[in-house]
C-alpha cells in the first residue's frame, strides 16, 4: 500500500490521468482489498489522485497503530490479576534485538549481571549505543556513584552523556529511566538500572513495540544533545 500511494502523489506531480496509473501499475497488482476501490476510482475522474492517498495514508497508519503492541513491565512481587512483563527479560530483549540505534538512561546505576556484556554484543553488531546517566557533579552531590560507573567497559565504545548541572533549577535531577531501540521499541520505567530495580524492587514500567513513542523519545533525546542540553561526560 505504501508504494500505491507514493505512486498517487507521484501522478499528481506529473499531471497524469487517474486512468493511465491504473493501466500503468494494473490494479491486480496490490492487496485484493484495494482492488474494487481502484477500479471504482476509474469510473470517477473527479476524484484527484492526492485525495485518495491521503485517505489511504490515513488508512494505513491506522492499520499500523492497530498492530502496535503496548504491555505493563513488573519488578517485584507477582498476582493472578494481569499477564505481566518482567523488567529484567524486557531490558534484555530490547538490548538483544537492537540493530542500529540503542538509548539507555538512568539515575543511578550498579552492575547487572550480564548487562555489559549484551552492551559489549550490541557494539559488536555495530549498534550505536548511547547512556544518558546522572553523576554526582551534576546531581549535587545527591549521588555518591556516579551512574555510569558500571559501565567503564564500554568507555570508548558507548557515547556517555549527562545533563548539565548549569542547565537545571535548583535540585532538579536527571530521573529519566528508559531503554529504546531503533526508534521501534521502548520501556519506560521507574527502575533504575541496578539488580535490585530490575529484579527486586516493586517497579512498574510500560513496553512500547511498533508505536510512534519510541521514536519520539528519541527524537527529544536527538535535539536535547544537538543544542547541548546533555553533554558528553
């Protein structure tokens, strides 16, 4: 569908009639569904190619917010009230599948079990992996570690970055916990990255895969360290 409509505007631009797409790219040759509003657009001059792929555009992006999966993300103790996520298997899974782009932030942060080393595969597989963590400069002293710590192993590999004690009100702290990959897949949590928040402490987030959030966060994430808002540590 999506080439149908590229070729709807494209026949705009070059002032073509609807009749000559038609017999140029054969009705036959996208989904049967479209089939009878195709050949029912034939019988209609009236109707400008850019209407129907703006109503087919529109059609499609609802299909695909249909297709996208939301679920709650647990850490802690379980109930037979709903199917729940384990943040530990979620954090890994999004980590395991990234191909190009991988985002994580923290508060604060202590060794996970194999965290660094599924990092260490994401930078293997040439994946762009950036931690946006809090310090203890930039936090005032609140943390006592700083969140990236953890992580020494791969300084050099990972882009690190913090937001600016200079830029923020007073006491105001770097709180986002998150994990997105490739603009497709997203948790957004209140654990930390720590054994105890994935694993142990009563935590809820949310898991976002085929929706339009994970590539807003990193959309925000992409503008806030292009005006230097979260600088490089």
């Amino acid at each position: 569908m999506h080439a149908l409509v590229h070729e709807l505007y494209e026949q705009k631009m070059r002032n073509g009639s609807h009749v000559e797409l038609l017999d140029s790219v054969g009705a036959s040759s996208f989904e049967d569904a479209l089939a009878p509003l195709l050949l029912a657009w034939r019988a209609e001059p009236r109707v400008e190619p850019s209407a129907l792929a703006l109503a087919l555009e529109a059609a499609l992006k609802a299909r695909e917010a249909a297709a996208s999966s939301v679920e709650l993300v647990w850490t802690g103790p379980a109930s037979d009230a709903a199917t729940t996520l384990n943040t530990t298997a979620v954090l890994f899974r999004i980590i395991r599948r990234s191909e190009k782009r991988l985002l994580l932030m923290s508060y604060s942060a202590f060794p996970i079990p194999g965290l660094v080393d599924e990092l260490q595969a994401a930078c293997d597989r040439g994946v762009s992996v950036r931690l946006v963590l809090e310090s203890v400069f930039e936090s005032g002293n609140r943390l006592t570690i700083d969140a990236a710590a953890p992580f020494a192993l791969v300084r050099g590999r990972a882009a690190f970055y913090t937001w600016p004690h200079a830029l923020r009100q007073p006491g105001a702290v770097m709180h986002v916990k998150c994990a997105v990959a490739d603009s497709r897949t997203a948790l957004v949590t209140s654990a930390n990255l720590t054994e105890r928040g994935v694993d142990a402490n009563f935590e809820l987030g949310t898991y976002f895969e085929d929706s339009p959030l994970p590539q807003q966060i990193e959309r925000h994430i992409d503008a806030l360290a292009a005006r230097d808002v979260l600088i490089a540590m």
